[in-house]
C-alpha cells in the first residue's frame, strides 16, 4: 500500500479562507516554515476536540438531568435538552428487565408492545441497561442509564471522528468539520443513532482501504442498527459499474446481507406450530411502515398547509426516493468524471432524509460524516449547520409552545415552519454544491490537486469503462503517478 508523505497533507488554512480566518483564535494559519508533522498528529487532535465538544453537549442537557426529563414535561422543549435515553429506558421495559423483542412490554410501562428499534440498537440498550443498578428510585436509574448510555455513545462519536480523518489520506484535518459540528453535539445523546453512524464511517474508511468485504459486513452490521446506511450500497452500485468493477461490489453486498442475516435470525423467527416472522422483531418494520406523517418533514409542511393528512404519504415518498436515486444513477454515469464515493453516499442519505415522512433532530447525524467527505468546506458546511441549529431549537420550543397550555411559551406553528423551511432548504443547499462539485469536478477542493477518488479503495484512479452522453468524450484518464490522476480530453469509456 503507497505511504502517504507528511508533506503531502492538506493543511485546511492554506486552502480554505474559513479555516484560515478561524485559525486566527489559535495562532494563525501555518506558515510556510511549519513542521508538517504526520497524520497521527491531526487526528489525535481531533479526537480530543470530539471528546471537548461531546462534554459540551452533555453540559447542554444539565438543565433536563435533575428536572426537565422527570417534572414538569415542557422544561425540557424550552430548554431544548430533551432525549429518548431516560424516558425509554422505563418505557421499554428495560426497568424491569425485560429482554428486547422476546418480551411483550406492559401497557402500563409504554406506548408500545415491542421495542421500535433494530435489532442492534436493541442490543446496545441492552447492554447499557444490565450496566445500570437494580437499587434506587426510578429517576436515580435513568440518570445512571443515561450515562452509561453517553459513556458508549462518546466511543462512537470518536470512532466516527477518527474514521472520517483517516478516509481521504492527505485530508486528515476534515476530521474536524465533524468535532467541531454544532449539531452533532447537541444531539449526539438524543438517541442511539450515533452507533449505526459509527459502523458506517468504519465502513466508508474501510472501502477507501480496498476492502469491499469488511466494507459490506460493516454496512450490514450498521443497517441491523439503522435502516439508513443501507442505502450506500446503491451509490457503490453505480460507481464499481462505471468503473467495471462488478465484483467488488457483489461482494460488499453478499457480506451486507451475510452479516445482517447472522444479527438478525436468532431473533427474527418462532418455531413451533409453524415457522413465524416473531412480532417483536418485525416491530421496527410495521412501526415504520405504519408511522403516519410526523415533524421534520417535508410531508408535515405539505399537510399543514394543505389540511390534507397524506393517508398514502408511504406511497409518495417512496415514489420520489425512487426517482432521486434513478436520478443520481444518471448523474453518476452522465458526470464528465466518475463522481467520488463520498459524494453520492452523501446524496443518497440526503435524499432519504428530504423525502422521508419524519425527521428527528438527531438524523443530522447521519449526514454530518458524509458531508464532511463529500464537500469539506467550511463555509458550506457550516452555512447547513446554522440552518440545523435553527431547526433543533424551532422543534423543541415549538413543543413547548403546543404542550404547555395556554401560556404559549414558545415558538408559534408559523415559527416552527420557518426553521422546518429553513432545514430542508440547508439540506438543499449543500446537495446542489456537492451536485455541482459533480459536474464540475475542477470546483471539487478535493480533487483540485490531481487526485481522483481518495475514499474510492479499488475505485480510486480507475479508467471508466461503462460513460453515458458527453462524458465519453470530455475526459479520460492519461497518466497515474503516486496514487494521482491526470486527466485530459478524449474518450472515456470503452
């Protein structure tokens, strides 16, 4: 495997004003006479700026641990440090030692007859539940649960961190759009998701190091903890078809649906007088699919607006999620160069997120790793960041506004709408400058210095052997030096 130079790290104050002017709080920007130091420097640097930033966010929800979460329900909106952890943790039964999908939990303890989640993300409570006391008052066992609970998640974020530093080889300091991310500290302990969001960066890190199997048992593992992340496979679909590579993606798929498979049977099935689909398990799928439309989503704004309550909104968003992911297969085969594997990772969760019918604060989450790769820039990435904060707070002091009776403390339905507005346009925003980095993949800060696909693995320098419309003839591949692409014009494509 080539070795990678210190010299030849990206230094973000060179090439990005942001950067360079944020930089002023610290010194400045390195200078020509800098050492370079290696790549184990700027990630250790970001895996303590993640573990700072995750403090701060766990300091932010202070206001809920001995009040907001146990008296008076609508504290926590108006100080928006709400989370799932301590409420669920009694009403999933975890209490009173119930096991996840085996146990039907009682009316008395929650809203559902089964857990709601994964089968991994089951697991990962828990775990984090049999490490929670047995003595004490309930409201002492959910403020330990809700710890442990952090104490794990805060091994996810640095994992995520330092997966993302480690993705694009000479772009070690991208790492730090994801520590420094605001949203991603104030809502890394709203729920679990930051599980399935740390097996899918180890995933993405993994397919940057040619390792198509490691890369489908991790998405396979990270789909068993969240629906989401399976949808990668659809963008390594496209680009290992451009590139003729087939291969490597049957087999990151066949160890997906292996390492799914090897999760989810020992619970997935009851045996005797038949073999059935066991309803705990298949709760996360029905819940799912039955889920009517619900904050954060382009269907709620439409249903506001229109009265209509969009019966078949299941129907209408599929339809669209089918036709943007045909869409990024044609920009993928239409593009004059092979787009990079971060970039359609990243527009595929987008759309997901833009067409589903709800979106929970914590699925920025999701996205932030992605974007990180995808268009590491700080002036776009934190131009969506403030549109996220808005909407963080406009969901919570819009419950608060609707849970408190008459005094209204809060923000009024209109309000609510400007920041759900205000997300979806973010989200938006960063889709078309990654869609346009496609396009035009000189304005790609990525690849502005010759390379082709750093987080690509095999992919990466690979000659495009299946092109569509003006791309055969616009670019092609003419040289290969150290890991570096040039490209000039001619035919692409065979």
């Amino acid at each position: 495997m080539r070795s990678v130079r210190d010299d030849q790290l990206v230094r973000p104050t060179v090439e990005d004003e942001v950067a360079a002017a944020g930089s002023e709080l610290i010194g400045g920007p390195a200078g020509r006479r800098a050492l370079p130091g290696g790549w184990r420097v700027p990630v250790r640097i970001i895996a303590l700026v993640m573990i700072g930033m995750f403090a701060l966010g766990m300091v932010q929800k202070a206001p809920c641990y001995d009040h907001g979460w146990f008296f008076g329900a609508t504290t926590q909106y108006t100080h928006a440090c709400y989370s799932d952890i301590p409420h669920l943790f009694a009403g999933r039964g975890f209490d009173q030692g119930l096991i996840p999908y085996l146990d039907r939990i009682p009316r008395s303890a929650g809203d559902m007859d089964y857990l709601e989640y994964p089968v991994l993300t089951g697991l990962f409570m828990e775990v984090a539940a049999l490490v929670t006391p047995g003595g004490g008052s309930i409201q002492h066992r959910e403020q330990f649960n809700w710890f442990v609970n952090a104490g794990l998640l805060l091994a996810c974020a640095v994992v995520i961190a330092v997966c993302v530093a480690r993705t694009h080889r000479r772009r070690p300091w991208d790492g730090l759009l994801v520590a420094l991310a605001p949203a991603f500290a104030l809502t890394a302990t709203i729920n679990w998701d930051l599980f399935a969001v740390a097996l899918t960066a180890a995933a993405m890190y993994m397919w940057s190091r040619g390792k198509p199997a490691a890369t489908g048992v991790l998405i396979g593992l990270a789909a068993a903890a969240k629906l989401y992340p399976v949808l990668l496979l659809w963008p390594l679909l496209l680009l290992c078809w451009r590139a003729g590579r087939p291969r490597a993606f049957l087999t990151s798929l066949a160890a997906a649906a292996g390492a799914w498979l090897v999760v989810n049977l020992p619970v997935m099935f009851v045996f005797g007088g038949g073999i059935h689909i066991r309803p705990g398990w298949a709760k996360f799928y029905t819940f799912s699919q039955e889920r009517p439309v619900d904050y954060g989503s382009l269907w709620l704004l439409i249903s506001q607006k229109t009265g209509d309550p969009l019966a078949d909104v299941n129907t209408y968003a599929t339809a669209l999620m089918i036709v943007g992911a045909l869409a990024l297969g044609a920009l993928c085969l239409y593009a004059p160069r092979r787009p990079r594997f971060a970039q359609l990772a990243f527009l595929v969760v987008a759309l997901f997120v833009l067409t589903n019918k709800v979106y929970s604060p914590q699925y920025v989450l999701w996205l932030i790793p992605l974007a990180a790769l995808a268009r590491p820039k700080w002036r776009d990435f934190l131009i969506w960041q403030a549109c996220e904060v808005l909407y963080f707070l406009g969901i919570w002091f819009y419950l608060a506004y609707i849970g408190d009776g008459d005094k209204h403390q809060g923000l009024p339905l209109e309000g609510y709408q400007l920041a759900l507005v205000l997300h979806l346009l973010g989200t938006l925003y960063l889709c078309a400058v990654v869609v346009r980095d496609v396009l035009s993949p000189e304005r790609d800060v990525v690849r502005r210095d010759g390379s082709d696909d750093p987080s690509g693995g095999l992919l990466d320098g690979a000659p495009d052997i299946r092109v569509l419309g003006p791309a055969r003839r616009r670019y092609r591949p003419v040289e290969r030096t150290e890991g570096r692409v040039q490209w000039g014009a001619g035919s692409g494509g065979a």
